[in-house]
C-alpha cells in the first residue's frame, strides 16, 4: 500500500512512470487500486468471495486504461474509485441478469421518527440540483448517462451502440460523472451524502 506516497503531484508522477512503461510504478499503481478498491468494496460490504474477484477486475481495468495511453486522471484516486464502482456495478447487473438475488449490499437505514419530511425535502434539493446540473453536461454525455444508470445498459452494450470502444464509454462515463460531482459540490451538495 501506498504509505507516504499520497501526494498529488506524486500520484501523478507515478501515473506517468506506469505509463512510459516502468515496471515498479506499474506495480505500486496496482497496490493502489487493489487498495482503494478493497476500501470500496468493504464500505459497501461486498461478500469476501465476491469482493477478491471484484477486486482483481478492478484493478485490471485501471491498468488496462493506463495501457490504453489516456489521458491521465485529474485525481488518481477518485478514477480508482470509480472504476472499482464501475466494476461492481456492472458485478450486480449480471447478477440480476442472470435472476439472482443480490446481497450483501447496504441494509436500509433505520426510520428515525420525525426525519420523513426533512429526509424528503433534502432528496428533492439534491435532485433538483442534479437535473440542474445535468443540463449542464454535453448532450453526448447525457445521453450516455441515461443509457448506463437509466436504461441498465452495460459498457459493452453502450459501446456497441454508439460504435465506440468499451474504454471509451469508461473514459466518457467517469468524467461525466466527474462534472457532475464537480457541479453538486459547487451547490453545497456532496453526492456521497445525498439520499
């Protein structure tokens, strides 16, 4: 795991080392998407069977970006993280697919007397913000926003659909999701937080 390493400035030297090819920036760049993905998945208590698999494929798909020579991550981490959610997602989507129950994901949060209309009124701010934001994306971007979380399409389903590649749809998703994160922060909303 990355101990002192976590500089931006650093991560960043160590994206571009991993990407000119150095075996040991490549190596330490995995044992920071095997950790943050571990992290990821742990928060969102993900089966231990489930959660090493998820994990490897997590870490295999950043490694396959950087292989692709993209541009590099404005935040290292943050591209992690979305990759391992990606990764997990497109996990519970087959699972579904193949009629399975999913498990294991987050139980709902307690009732707490009293908090009905404030819980309703802080979910109607956060998607009034986000259908805000949202107008604010390209048209591409939102059309393929609305093909993966809303339409359940998979990245390869999309890929195929728009004649791009699947790393493509990542690439284009992740900063999708980026600007939007970017434009709720901006309205006081922290997307991790919202209901």
């Amino acid at each position: 795991m990355l101990g002192p390493v976590q500089a931006p400035e650093t991560l960043e030297i160590l994206w571009e080392s991993a990407r000119r090819g150095d075996p040991g920036a490549r190596e330490e760049l995995a044992r920071l998407a095997q950790s943050v993905a571990e992290r990821e998945l742990g928060v969102r208590r993900v089966a231990p069977d489930d959660a090493k698999d998820l994990v490897q494929e997590a870490v295999r798909s950043a490694l396959a970006y950087l292989a692709s020579d993209g541009a590099a991550p404005r935040e290292i981490r943050a591209f992690l993280k979305w990759r391992t959610l990606g990764v997990l997602s497109d996990h519970r989507k087959r699972r579904r697919a193949r009629g399975m129950e999913i498990q294991h994901e987050n139980p709902p949060e307690p009732a707490v007397e009293g908090a009905g209309p404030l819980a309703s009124a802080l979910a109607e701010q956060v998607r009034t913000a986000l259908a805000d934001c949202r107008t604010r994306l390209t048209a591409d971007a939102r059309s393929l926003l609305t093909l993966r979380y809303e339409g359940g399409l998979e990245a390869a389903a999309i890929a195929e659909r728009l004649g791009v590649t699947r790393n493509a749809v990542h690439v284009r998703t992740f900063r999708a999701l980026a600007t939007l994160r970017e434009c709720l922060g901006r309205k006081g909303i922290d997307p991790e937080d919202a209901p």
